[in-house]
C-alpha cells in the first residue's frame, strides 16, 4: 500500500480514483493532478516511483487544502453560522436539513429530537 498524506491508497487502483480517497480531492482535482505532473489517469499507483510519490505529495500540499485542514475549516464555518445567529446556522443547530429539503415526510432521522436526560438528584 502507497501511503501519502494520511490515506493509504490501493496499488491496484487507477492514480485518478485513488488520489480521490483523500479527503477534499475529488475526481477533477485528481485529474488536474494528473494533468499538471504528467502523469496518465489510466496509471496504476503500482507502478509509481518514490520520485513521483513526492511530487503528488508537494502539488497537493501547496495547492490544495485537505483532510484535517479542510475538516477545521469546515467546522469553523459551520460553528460561525451558528454564532451570528442566521437561518442555517439555527438547521445545524437543530440537526435539520439546511438546504430547503422537505421534512414532512422525509428525513425522519434528521427530524428527531436530540434529548439529553438530567438526573435531577
């Protein structure tokens, strides 16, 4: 197994759909990858030198936020939301969806209320 940047990449796979298992990089980023150091989508990460393992390592690290840097931000946009007080900020409070989804008949699992059960001793 290849490992780079936290995530342990399957040498039978495609370079393309593995450098996708890493958090924050989906299929077009990956393909850009492949495209800016030259290498081949149909490349297997079998057949990648240690060379080229470090150049996929330094693009993806000056160019790309990623697994626990982009989680950060994620949640720090999300406990923002919450702090001034708007609309979605008030869904992710409640474990509602956010984006107009309808919750009538859907999302049930969303929909139920979070209790918490003090013992009053």
């Amino acid at each position: 197994m290849t490992y780079i940047l936290g995530t342990n990449l399957n040498p039978k796979k495609k370079i393309k759909f593995a450098l996708s298992q890493i958090f924050g990089i989906g299929s077009n980023k990956a393909s850009q990858i492949c495209d800016k150091l030259g290498l081949s989508n149909t490349f297997k990460v079998s057949h990648l030198t240690k060379y080229q393992i470090d150049e996929i390592i330094s693009m993806i690290t000056q160019n790309y936020l990623i697994d626990s840097e982009l989680k950060r931000i994620i949640q720090k946009d999300i406990k923002r939301l919450i702090f001034i007080g708007c609309y979605k900020g008030f869904r992710h409070n409640e474990g509602l969806p956010l984006r107009g989804q309808r919750t009538h008949t859907n999302a049930k699992t969303s929909r139920k209320k979070k209790t918490f059960f003090y013992l009053d001793k």
